[in-house]
C-alpha cells in the first residue's frame, strides 16, 4: 500500500525536461529505444530500475565533480 506524498515531484520545476532528456537518453543507452513511447507497465522492475539508477549515479557524478 502506497500513497503519493509528494515525494516523486520535480523540486525545480525547470529541471523536468533536462531529466526526461537524461531518462530517455539513458534508456537508448541501455537498449530501451523509443522509452518515450513504451507502455511502462509492462516492463519489469529491473529494466525500469536500471534507467533510474543509471540516472541517479550519472547525477551523483556530475555533482561530484562540480565539488571539484
């Protein structure tokens, strides 16, 4: 049982379109093409968990490196 705290939203509402581009430009990546386009429910955890967390480390790298 789930509820929606809130807890998904994008924080700085200009960043939604530079992480959709990241999220399908990582898809592509992983073998996923039109990601956009696809039905994802009827993927399963590991493939939709492997775009996030790609995602997420690509970020964390990022930041890591801007700590430079």
């Amino acid at each position: 049982m789930s509820s929606n705290n809130g807890s998904n939203r994008t924080l700085v509402p200009g960043a939604k379109q530079g992480l959709n581009r990241l999220k399908y430009e990582v898809a592509s990546e992983v073998g996923m093409q039109d990601y956009e386009h696809i039905d994802k429910g009827n993927l399963s955890s590991r493939q939709n968990g492997s775009v996030g967390g790609e995602m997420v480390r690509r970020m964390v790298e990022s930041y890591e490196q801007n700590l430079k």
